[in-house]
C-alpha cells in the first residue's frame, strides 16, 4: 500500500478553488498542509479510496482542532459517507455540498455512481433515483445499495 498514501493538491473547477484528496487515509496521513488555508476550504474527497481506523482518529482530532473554519466537503465517495453516516463527529463543523451514491444492478451487479447534491438528499424522503435500467445488461434495474435511510443517515436532523 506504500504508492496508495494519501495526496493532496489543489485545483481549478469551474472557477473555484477545490483541494483534492486522493488515497488512502491511514496512521501516516499528514494534514498539515491543510493549516496554511486561511478561507473556506473546498475539499473533493471524490479520490478518497480507502480509510482505516486510525486514519478516522486522524481526521476527527484534526477537524475538531480546525472548528472554526469553513469546510465544505464536495463528491464524497461512499467509503467516507459511511463514515459520515456512523460517526457523527467525521463531518464535524463541515458543510456537505455532494456525495456519490452506489447502485448496483440486481440482475449482473454492474456498479454505478450518482452524485447526489444536498438539495436532493437533506429533502424528506431523500430526492433520489429509486431505481433505474441497467444500462450494461439491459435487463436489470439498478438500486441503491443498502438503501436511502441508512446510506443518508448522515444527514443533519
Ligand atoms: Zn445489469
């Protein structure tokens, strides 16, 4: 796992400043790059592969020392929305703007993403897709894996 450590930069989308996290967060994961942004911090955990348990105690003490600040979290990939969705405290202070959703075809189990923005999923029930054709086998549909209420239990009551 030694070339999957976890990377951050910056980029450019749409005319707004995104840092990108790519990898695996783990017990050597260094956010300290993170302390010279003085703004808001746009973060895209779309690269976010992998997660362990010290790497949650990583972020939740890093994020609670940082409480002050404005973080938005934008296309989070489903390992970290389940952690969002389990420990409350992983989101913190931080605002989520996307998230990916999983689907999976119950016919071939072809895997598809959707990304769902915060207007969809803080509405009650959440405003998603509840199934839709598989566009791989053309003869299954596919559905969200596990289910809108426990994979958006992250949402803010
Ligand atoms: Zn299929």
């Amino acid at each position: 796992m030694e070339n999957d450590k976890l990377i951050i930069e910056k980029v450019v989308v749409n005319g707004q400043e995104q840092i990108c996290l790519k990898g695996t967060i783990d017990e050597d994961t260094d956010f300290s790059s993170l302390l010279k942004e003085n703004g808001p911090m746009v973060l895209n955990l779309s690269g976010v592969t992998g997660i362990n348990s010290l790497g949650i105690r990583g972020w939740v003490n890093f994020w609670k020392e940082q409480a002050g600040k404005k973080v938005f979290y934008v296309e989070c990939p489903p390992v970290i929305v389940r952690q969002m969705s389990m420990i409350p405290s992983f989101t913190g202070t931080a605002e989520v703007v996307s998230v990916f959703a999983p689907y999976i075809c119950d016919h071939c189990e072809t895997e598809e993403l959707v990304l769902v923005r915060s207007d969809e999923f803080s509405a009650t029930p959440p405003q998603i897709k509840e199934t839709f054709s598989c566009s791989k086998c053309q003869a299954g549909e596919m559905e969200l894996d596990g289910g809108p209420n426990q994979y958006f239990a992250f949402r803010k009551k």
